[in-house]
C-alpha cells in the first residue's frame, strides 16, 4: 500500500483529525526507526509539537537526549505504539528502537536529515511515493546494499537518495562507486535496473566534486577483494562506463536540507509526497 505524506491531513473533525496524525506520525517513526519533534511537527504540517509532547505522556513515544553532532531529543516507539502500528501495517519490520540504547549516535544526524530532505521534497509535487531503507530491506534480499531512501516520482522514475555527510575512502569508497553502477545496471537476463537514478546529496562541496569526479567516463574503479590474511587488495581497475555520469545527480545542500547548487536536473527532482509501504 503506498499512502501520501500528507494524506490524512485536512480531516473535518478533531478527532478524526487526532486520529490521522497519529496514524501518519507513527508510522513515519516506525519506517525510519525514530524522529524528533520538530521534524514530526513538520511532516504534521505545524500540528507536530503538541502532537509529539502529547503522546509522550500519553505512553506512545518515548523521547531520549542523544548526542549526535549536538544533543538531541529523539522520539521512538513503545511498545503500546509498536503493537498498535503492527496491527494496521502490510509488511512487520523488525524494531530494535525499542531499546534507545540500541540507536547509533553516529547515523543520528545523518537519518534525520535523510527525513527532513524527504518532508522538504514532498512538498514539491513531482514524486508520488517514497520507501525508506527498511522498507526497502523487507522486500529484498538479505545482505543487500540500500540507498538511504528511495524517492518515486509522478513520470514513474525510481531515484535514489544517497545522504553523505563524511567521504568514504579506498575500499569503501570504490565499492560504492560500485554498488550504484551496479544497481543502475540492467541485469544479465535482462532485468531491468533496480532505481532509475541515484542522487548524492551533501553539505560538504569537497565531497560533492570527489564523488562527481568518481563517476566522469572513463574514470578508473579499482575493484578490491580480501585475502586470506584479512587484509584487502586491489585485484583490478576498470574504468567507469560512459553513460554512468548521465543518471548521478550530486546535490549540495544546508545543514537543514535546503538545496545550495544540484549538479543536474535530476538532483533537483522533489520527493513531494508519498511513503510506499510494501504490501
């Protein structure tokens, strides 16, 4: 079932009102593991800080102080809100936030802003759905690699969102280079590519001009593998296919998510509106 970000906005009764945003925050908070208040206030257009205050005392989000780049305040489920959301969810995602201890303050900041991105852009108009990289997880095979979100767009496009806030290096870096020419590949059997388009999306300039440089024709791809000491090493260089850099878009963006300069077209498409939950 795929369902508007703002679907159930706009009811004509309080409560029915009450109850759409609880039904959209909650799910929101279950698809991307947890939020904030503020940006909850900003998927419930505006209505999200009572909301979230509310439903902390009321037993249906828990608020935890992290530190990520700066102390925050993250909301996750309980258990009375994972067993409510479960009953009225297609797919079960396995929910490890119900332990906050468990939540990585690393990939804080990172999620968040991967969040706010996708609220920013649903307000654009020019997508129709989104999945997150959980939902995205429950449909595909175990051990494979996903963008942070997947943004669908009104012309039918599969656009991955790819949020970078520190540069990978040697390995890592060239098997992600990698990984995304290898999920905007047509299969061997003529499957068709898993996304469309990726997007990297970045506040920091020397990384968007890396990344970009990574995926020009022709450049070289060193393509590692381990060795039986545990050590990693170059087994190859190949040079990165011609029409690669055609369907990479690389986004420069604030640290609240405002676009700064999008590289091409395609890094500028919106994600106005949907969150596509696998049925």
């Amino acid at each position: 079932m795929k369902s508007n970000a703002h679907d159930f906005m706009e009811q004509p009764h309080p409560s029915a009102q009450g109850l759409a945003n609880k039904q959209q925050a909650l799910l929101w908070v279950y698809h991307w593991g947890y939020s904030t208040a503020p940006v909850l206030q900003s998927l419930l257009r505006h209505r999200g800080m009572s909301w979230t205050t509310g439903s902390v005392q009321r037993g249906w989000l828990r608020k935890t102080g992290m530190t990520a780049r700066e102390r925050v305040k993250v909301v996750s489920l309980t258990e009375k809100a994972l067993a409510w959301v479960e009953h009225r969810s297609n797919t079960l995602l396995k929910y490890n936030e119900l332990e906050p201890h468990r939540i990585s303050p690393i990939t804080i900041w990172h999620n968040l802003l991967a969040q706010r991105l996708t609220i920013q852009a649903s307000d654009d108009g020019t997508i129709r759905s989104f999945s997150t990289e959980r939902l995205l997880s429950a449909r595909s095979a175990p051990g494979t690699k996903q963008p942070d979100v997947v943004w669908f767009t009104k012309k039918g496009e599969r656009i991955a969102i790819e949020v970078e806030l520190t540069a990978k290096w040697d390995r890592r870096f060239d098997e992600f280079v990698a990984r995304v020419i290898d999920a905007l590949s047509t299969g061997q059997e003529g499957e068709k590519p898993r996304f469309d388009k990726f997007a990297v999306m970045t506040t920091s300039k020397a990384i968007a001009t890396r990344y970009s440089a990574a995926f020009q024709p022709g450049a070289s791809l060193k393509v590692w593998r381990s060795t039986t000491k545990g050590t990693s090493t170059v087994e190859q260089v190949i040079e990165v296919p011609e029409w690669v850099h055609q369907r990479v878009a690389f986004t420069l963006i604030s640290e609240n998510g405002s676009t700064i300069s999008a590289s091409n077209p395609a890094a500028k498409t919106g994600a106005s509106g949907s969150e596509a939950e696998p049925t």
